[in-house]
C-alpha cells in the first residue's frame, strides 16, 4: 500500500510546478560563492587593477590622459562584470557546488567550506553587510569612471583587497584580523 502511495505523493509534488510553467526562477538557484570568487571577482579586480598599473608614469603617479579608451573600456566591463555577480551575492550562498569540494587555504586555514557556510548562514545579515559596502566601492568607482578621474579611481583600486579581506576575515579566516573595516 505505501510502495504504491509514495510515487503518487512524488507526482503530485511536481504538479504545481509543472503548472506555474516549469523551472523556478533563475534567481533563487543558490549562487556557488567560491565560483563567484574564483571566476568574477578576482580575475575582473585584478583586470582593473593591471589597467591602472600599465597607465603609471615613471613616478608611479597615474593620469587620465595615459588611460586608453580601449582601456577605459575594459575597465567599464570588467566593473560592470563586478557589480553583477557581488548583487547577485545578495540572493541564496552555497559555499561550494558539492558537499565534498574544498575552499582555497582550508588546510592552513582549518576551516571547510562547510564551517565558512554555517557562518554565513548564521548571520546573514552581516554577509549581506559587507555585499553592500563592496558595492557601495562599486558604485563610486563607476561614477570616477564616468568621470574619467583615474587618480581617484586608483586610489580606491589600489585598496580594493583590503575591503575584500573586510568580508574574508569575518566569514573566511576570522583568526586573521588585519584590515580595519567597519564591522556591521
Ligand atoms: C560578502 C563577502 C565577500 C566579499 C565582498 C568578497 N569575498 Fe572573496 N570570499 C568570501 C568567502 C566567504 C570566501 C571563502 C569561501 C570560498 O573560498 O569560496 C571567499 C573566498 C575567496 C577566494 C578563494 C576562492 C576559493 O575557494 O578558491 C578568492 C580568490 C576571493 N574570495 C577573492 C575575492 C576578491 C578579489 C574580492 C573583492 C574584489 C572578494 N573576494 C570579496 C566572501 C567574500
């Protein structure tokens, strides 16, 4: 009797889904943070960051004029890259794709990415905390490059680590307390 209730109770659950027109909305599948990390967030940061450095002069001082529009460019796309995927951080965080997978450092760093995502989930909003700030920075480096002030925009990019390790040092390595960023 149960053998045979159970594929039905299975079929039924589908139902509503099937009905609302199949998959649900891209938006609630879990972000993979460590691809995030890995794949947009310190490749598209460093992108800006080499822009910057072949733009010094001698002094090591930057000036717009030695900025290229081509570079310009790749500066606007790769932050466009940035503010994307940091908001989507914003909806549902899974460490990692699966179960088993490892975090960068978790052998020197003792934690797994099972422990970085109890933290994350037991506080989300302090998570949700440092998204913001990383894209408050975002947001004002769009309006330098708007503006085309490269000094300002260095300024900011040249730090730019240390506000990541903001959110690292409270949910990644929370014994390494170096940057002195505002906690929530
Ligand atoms: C809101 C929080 C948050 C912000 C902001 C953030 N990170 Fe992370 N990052 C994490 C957490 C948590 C981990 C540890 C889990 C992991 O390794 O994926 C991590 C891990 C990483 C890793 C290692 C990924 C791996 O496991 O191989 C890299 C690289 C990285 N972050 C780069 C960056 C860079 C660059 C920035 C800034 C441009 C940044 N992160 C901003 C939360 C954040």
């Amino acid at each position: 009797m149960i053998r045979r209730l159970r594929p039905v109770l299975a079929a039924a659950a589908l139902l509503p889904l099937a009905a609302a027109g199949g998959a649900p909305a891209a938006a609630e599948e879990p972000v993979v943070l460590a691809r995030s990390m890995l794949e947009v967030l310190a490749p598209r940061s460093n992108d800006i960051v080499g822009v910057l450095i072949d733009s010094l002069d001698a002094e090591g001082e930057i000036h717009a004029a030695n900025v290229s529009e081509d570079g310009w460019a790749a500066i606007e796309a790769a932050l466009a890259d940035l503010q994307a995927e940091t908001a989507r951080l914003r909806g549902p965080i899974q460490v990692v794709a699966e179960p088993g997978d490892t975090i960068f450092g978790e052998e020197t760093s003792g934690l797994s990415a099972a422990d970085v995502q109890a933290m994350i989930d037991a506080d989300r909003a302090a998570f949700d905390y440092y998204v913001d700030l990383m894209l408050a920075d975002f947001a004002e480096m769009e309006a330098l490059i708007a503006a085309r002030d490269a000094a300002g925009l260095w300024a900011i990019a040249d730090v730019l680590d240390v506000k990541c390790n903001a959110c690292h040092e409270r949910f990644w390595y929370p014994d390494w307390q170096e940057s002195d960023q505002p906690a929530p």
